[in-house]
C-alpha cells in the first residue's frame, strides 16, 4: 500500500513530523494544477465577470499551495539542511512560473479589469474596493500589459532573481556556519561574563572540543564584542562577521548582489517605472524614492550633530582608559558598554538574572492579556519541526479561539540568523466560516546552560516584545480576504504594531509583571528600572545614524541606474559617506551580508524602520497620556490597527486611531534629539 502524501491530505496543523522532504514537490506540482484548475473555472465561466465569481474567486484559488509553500519556507529557513536547499532551488522556479502564468494571463486580466472598470458602480465595502484594487495593480504591476515579448522577459527576470535570492541566503547561512573562534588560553576571556564563558565552554563540548568556542550568531558574537577585553580577539571576531559573502571564496556574494540589482532594475524598466525603487515605492506610504530620500535626510540632519558628539566622547573616553588612538568598527560595542556602566551604572549582565526567558515569555503574555485580554495556555498536542518548539492557544477571556501560536528561541545550523515572525495559516473568512491563523516567532536568543536558564539581554528582552508585536497584529486579525489580514499592510506600516510594543520593556508598571531573579524571585528593583530609562537613549543619535545608513545603502542600490556599478564594495562606501562615524574596514562589506534586502522583502523598503518608528513614537506618546494599559487607548488600537490589516490605505486607519496625522517630531523627542515642548 503507497504512501499517501501527508501535504495533500486535509489537515488543520502543519503535520510535521510526518512530512519527508521529498513530499514537498509532488505536493506543491499538485496543488498547482489544482489552482490551475480553479482559476480555469473562472477565465471559462460564460457569465459576466462580477466581483464573486471573478475577484473573490480567485482571492480563495490555491489557498492549498500557499499553506505547503509557507510550511516549506519557513522550514528553509528555521530548519534547514541540504537536501531542503537543494529543494528550494528547484521548487522556486516552477512556483515563480505559476505565478507568472497567473499576473499574464491575459482572459483572466481581462475579467478582472472589466470588475475594476465598474468599480464606482457595484457599492463594495471598503475590504471589497481594497481587494479589488489589489488584483487589479497585481496584474499591471507584473506585466499583464506587456507585449508577448516583453512578458517571456518578465518571467525570466523573475525566475533568476527568485534563484538569486535563495543562494544569497545560503551563502550567508554558510558562512555563518563556517566560522568559529577557538579558544583554549582562560586569558583570553579576560572580561567576559561567567555566563558567556559558560555558554562559550558548552559549545565547545557540543563540537567535541576543550576550551571555548564563539561564531557568529548573535548570542555568541554580540557578548564577545561588548565584553572581550582582548582587542585583536575583537578584531579578528568583527572581521570575520563583517566579511560574510565577501571572501571570494564559493560563498561569495558579490556577483549575485550585482546581478540582483541590474535585474531588478530591468524588471521595473520594463513595466515603465524609472528605478526599482520608484516600482517599490507606489505601493507604500512614502509614494516616493523622493519623499523616502528627504525623509532620511531630515533625520539624518537631526542626529548627525549628536551622533558625533557622542563619537567624540567615545573616542576620549577609549584614549583616556586604554590609550586607543584611533576608535575601530570593533571597539564601539566594548567601549559603549564600558562608558554605559560608568555613566549609569547598568550593565547587561547586571539585568540578565531579572530577565528569565520563559517569565519574560509570560510577561509578554501578560502585557497582551491587560492590553487586549488575551489568554495564553501551552499545548502539547501540536506537531512541531523541533522539540524546542512551544505551542501555545491563544483564546479571549470568554474562550473564544483567537489563535494557534509558535514559538521557537535559540540558534540552530538550520537556522538563519536574525529574528522574525511568520504565518502557517492566514487568518480568514470564507462561506461564513471564520478561519483563525496559526503564527509562529522565530528568534536566536541566548541558550540555557548547564547552570543557569535561558537569560536574556535586555535588547533579546525588546526584540521578543518586538516580533510579539508582529505576532499579534497577526493573530488579531479581523478581516475576510486572507490576503489583507494581518500583516499583509503595506511595508512601511508592519513595523508599526511590532515596534510599539518594546515600549512597554522600559516601563516600570510592565515590568513589575515579569522582571524578577530567576533565583530569588526577587522584583527587579525600582533603581535599576529608572537606569534602564535613562539609558534608553545613550548613544541614540549613534544608533539612529547607523540606521539610518543601511537605509540609504538600500536607496543607494535600488534608486539609480546600477548598469555602471561594477565594484560592490566601492558603491558601498560612497553610500556610506554621509553617515560614516568610524574608520573604514577594506577587508569586510556589508551588501554581502544585507539579508533584509537581497533574501527578505526590504529592497527599497529599510527605511520603513525609522518611518515605523515616528508612527510607534506617536502612538506610544497616546498610550502615555492614558495610561500604557488605559483598555479604551488599547481598544481602539486594536480595532482601528491591529485587527484591519490592510484593508484600507494605512493614514486613514491610523488617523482614525489617532485622531490626527502622526507627528513627526515624536521619534526625536523620545530619542532625546531634540526637546520636549510643554
């Protein structure tokens, strides 16, 4: 008796533990002609198009293939391995060939255009006139207005940039994986917390080794940085991390970089926009590549001046404790730490014991249930791609199921870099029957060892309260179109629900609800709460200007013509230039490594962090005037935020939250950029 495809079967949870990697194409070629045929259904129906059987048709076509291909990805990217790999690169192709078969399929646009054509006559909610809207610029925006020619252009553009994309990140994943630092000399630990040794010392053991062992993921490296008094140790650590993809080695990225950008300026050529960034952009609230560029100058205007005094300071301070001379890439993260606990007496590993990651895990439970009402109970019932993946019910004080949510902590070799959520099944309504989605959150944070829990970092603390924000804007969602629920919004929106949510680790009422010793269950104390407020902004002008240099880094690649950019590394720093603080490294580069806009979806769009941050700023200053659990602030943030999605242009829906325009000059307050007005 076969075997049959655990994909293809009906199934309510990502089954897991009984997928074989090789499931996964015949699956995904089923489903396909599956949708094909659905989507056949529509371009032969003999009735006039009308908004259900064309527009909400095909909104609904091949939900089956999006529930596989997000098991798949995900997978690729929080466990992976070879043969998953190898898997990709023959799997994306044949998925961008669908959808192109589908935004070029001209009966099919054709329906779709005369739904859009009577759009002012056939009284659609605003969900409705959104989603129709959508279809329609999904189909102009990839081509279905080309000429034959210029559409088997298209799809072979398409075809190469999602292969691109996929070994850019295998190259970084790789070379993540490649590095270690060995250490067997206990002196060069000199600085180095005990629990960073520890940690150190079980990764050893775990790779049959004696000594110590630091790479480069984040919970290694960024402790080695920040506490190593060994500066060459320092160095050769940073060089390593900095170099990832640039070491013209079989990982090298360069070439694909280069390529990317060419490509994705020929796509937006082609469908007559001047540069990818004008393509990019149309679709955001920004508009513009102008207005993005006036809005990081403005910014950067703001900060420059404070982020050189704060070098300056910096480099004194280094010279006057260690005579450095010249103030390198690999000594910021030590001498800031150093400068930190003597301006404020606060350190990470002074916090840590406070911030134990299962109760900092329930404390963010906590923040959502006075926030929204929110229950959290852990399963154990659920399927799982690791046994250190938690699942969790997320139910409303009444019962109600509201969600299914993952969660999964530490770094694997499996596992890329970085922090992020993500979905398994959108949240939807179809047929009168609600369907609510399955969110998972996927973070590298400090593991436990034999001595001591998972501690975290106060920034692990934020960047969990962080992707819990995104988590949530998911798990809320209220909306009938899977795909304008949750946060499915535009891209310099999504950071919004996420970011805002790291405001409540610096308040005192919020943290009262889980920062307590691991050991003695001791309240973190009142002192070290207000020394973490008033450390929000050291080196702020430092940290925005860093931020702020990735995003022009991004313009700089996907607003001009690329043709004549041959030299990854010389563009590189002439975008850098206005923002550069420390010395130039020859040997490292950063576009090699730039995951967020060569594999993830920020090309043209990492800007959307500070713009994020303005609107997180805003509506934080709101929450502030009420009360940081005021049920009325968190109520409409919700129903006006969270639950819409991307069913209506985002200004309105945060106007309708705010009451008014946000205002930009609330990042800069909050940053301490420029004063407070009464």
């Amino acid at each position: 008796m076969s075997r049959q495809n655990p994909l293809l079967s009906s199934f309510e949870y990502a089954p897991f533990s009984k997928i074989d990697p090789t499931d996964f194409q015949p699956a995904i070629v089923q489903s396909i002609e599956d949708a094909k045929a659905e989507i056949a259904a529509i371009t032969d129906n003999e009735q006039a198009p009308t908004f259900a059987n064309t527009i909400e048709a095909l909104e609904y076509a091949g939900m089956q293939l999006d529930r596989i291909t997000s098991i798949f990805f995900n997978l690729n990217s929080a466990e992976t391995n070879e043969q998953i790999q190898a898997l990709a690169q023959e799997i994306s192709p044949i998925l961008t060939d669908f959808s192109n078969d589908i935004v070029l399929n001209q009966k099919l646009f054709k329906r779709i255009e005369e739904v859009y054509n009577q759009k002012d006559q056939l009284q659609l909610n605003k969900e409705q006139h959104m989603l129709l809207t959508q279809q329609y610029k999904r189909f102009t925006r990839n081509g279905a207005n080309l000429s034959e020619e210029k559409k088997s252009q298209l799809r072979n553009i398409d075809k190469r940039l999602a292969s691109l994309s996929l070994k850019f990140g295998e190259n970084v994943l790789a070379e993540t994986n490649n590095y270690q630092l060995h250490l067997t000399r206990e002196e060069d630990l000199k600085g180095l917390p005990e629990g960073v040794r520890a940690a150190a010392a079980s990764l050893a053991r775990s790779k049959g080794k004696d000594g110590w062992i630091f790479n480069l993921h984040f919970p290694s490296y960024l402790p080695f940085m920040k506490y190593a008094q060994n500066r060459e140790l320092r160095r050769e650590l940073a060089l390593a991390n900095g170099r990832k993809g640039f070491q013209g080695n079989q990982h090298d990225n360069q070439e694909i970089v280069l390529e990317i950008v060419k490509l994705r300026h020929q796509r937006a050529q082609l469908l007559g926009y001047a540069s990818y960034a004008h393509f990019v952009l149309e679709e955001r609230m920004a508009q513009s590549p102008e207005s993005v560029q006036e809005f990081l100058n403005d910014l950067l205007a703001k900060a420059k001046p404070a982020a050189e005094a704060e070098f300056t300071e910096l480099e004194n301070f280094a010279k006057s404790l260690d005579g450095i001379d010249r103030l390198e890439i690999w000594d910021g993260a030590y001498y800031s730490e150093k400068l930190k606990q003597q301006k404020f007496a606060l350190d990470d590993e002074l916090l840590k014991p406070y911030f134990e990651l299962g109760r900092v895990l329930t404390g963010a439970f906590e923040v959502a249930n006075r926030l929204y009402g929110l229950e959290f109970t852990e399963v154990h019932d659920i399927d799982t791609y690791h046994p250190e993946v938690k699942t969790y019910r997320v139910t409303e004080q009444n019962g109600k199921e509201i969600a299914l949510f993952y969660a999964d902590f530490h770094p694997r070799e499996g596992k890329r870099g970085g922090a992020w959520m993500t979905v398994y099944k959108p949240q939807y309504r179809k047929d009168g029957k609600e369907q609510r989605p399955h969110i998972s959150i996927v973070c590298n944070f400090t593991r436990a060892t034999e001595d001591h829990p998972s501690l975290l970092t106060f920034n692990e603390v934020t960047t969990l309260f962080h992707e819990f924000g995104h988590a949530l804007h998911g798990m809320l969602a209220q909306t009938t179109y899977p795909s304008l629920s949750g946060t499915n919004v535009y891209w310099d929106f999504v950071e919004l629900p996420s970011q805002v949510m790291e405001n409540w680790c610096y308040e005192k009422e919020a943290l009262e609800l889980f920062a307590r010793h691991y050991q003695s269950g001791e309240l973190i104390p009142m002192d070290l709460v207000e020394r973490i407020k008033e450390s929000a902004n050291f080196h702020e002008g430092m940290a925005t200007v860093r931020q702020l240099s990735f995003g022009m880094l991004d313009m700089s690649w996907h607003f001009t013509d690329p043709a004549a950019i041959n030299d990854v590394k010389a563009h590189e720093e002439a975008a850098f230039a206005p923002t550069r603080l420390y010395p130039p490294v020859k040997e490292n580069c950063m576009s090699t490594a730039f995951s967020h806009i060569f594999q993830g979806g920020y090309a043209a769009g990492y800007y959307s962090y500070k713009w994020a941050e303005v609107l997180d700023a805003d509506t934080f200053e709101y929450f502030k005037e009420n009360g940081i659990f005021d049920s009325e602030t968190a109520a409409k943030f919700r129903e006006n935020i969270l639950s819409k999605g991307g069913t209506e242009h985002p200004l309105e829906l945060y106007k309708r939250f705010r009451g008014q325009e946000p205002d930009p000059d609330a990042l800069m307050r909050r940053a301490g950029l420029i004063k407070q007005t009464d």
